[in-house]
C-alpha cells in the first residue's frame, strides 16, 4: 500500500510564510509527477504546483513568484514552501503523486489546513 502525508499546514497572518511537506511510503518502484493541490470552501480542487520526476516546474498564475515547489527523491518527499501569504490562499492543501507499481496510479493525501488572517 501506499501512503502520502502532509505537514506543515497552519495560521499564519497575511504576508508570512509557511513550508508543506509531503512523505510518500509504502512499496513502489519510482514516484513520477508531484503535485500539490488546494480547496478552499465551496470551491473546486485546484492544481497549484507541479514538479516531474527530472525537476521540471510548473505553477498557477495565481501563486508565481510566491511559492516554490521542490521534492527531494533520495527521502520520497515533496515540499511547497509559500511566501507572501494571502487571505485567497486559504484552503486545504492536497498532495498528489503519479507513482509507478505495477501500474502508474495516482495518489493523494489526506490534505492539510492552511488558513492566512488578514
């Protein structure tokens, strides 16, 4: 089985900085993709960030130039740190990985709050 865990999440005032992390584990052979995802209240799932296998990236206009989205493959681990916090930021935040065992499969996590305080 595998698992994905996020940490990180908290209140914060508009304008700080928070770091998510997200541990994979579990039996598998490569984690492909790693995306970190949003809700916020009465609205849809929304990709925030996206980082492949080799390091590529990619963001929501919405947050460039705020967050940066890393992953660390030796420990199956992905980070988001966010800067310059927002009120709209507001949300649940969902960590999502493609990961490679028999098939490639797509997981999630079980989401961590992240709320910012004007």
């Amino acid at each position: 089985q595998v698992q994905l865990v996020e940490s990180g999440g908290g209140l914060v005032q508009a304008g700080g900085s928070l770091r998510l992390s997200c541990q994979a584990s579990g039996t598998f052979t490569r984690i492909n993709a790693m995306r970190w995802y949003r809700q916020a209240p009465g609205r849809q799932r929304d990709l925030v960030a996206t980082i492949s296998s080799s390091g590529d990236t990619a963001y929501a206009d919405s947050v460039k130039g705020r967050f940066t989205i890393s992953r660390d493959n030796d420990k199956n681990m992905v980070f988001l740190q966010m800067n310059s916090l927002k009120p709209d930021d507001t949300a649940v935040y969902y960590c999502n990985a493609v990961i490679l065992r028999d098939q490639r499969i797509q997981y999630w996590g079980q989401g961590t709050q992240v709320t910012v305080s004007s």
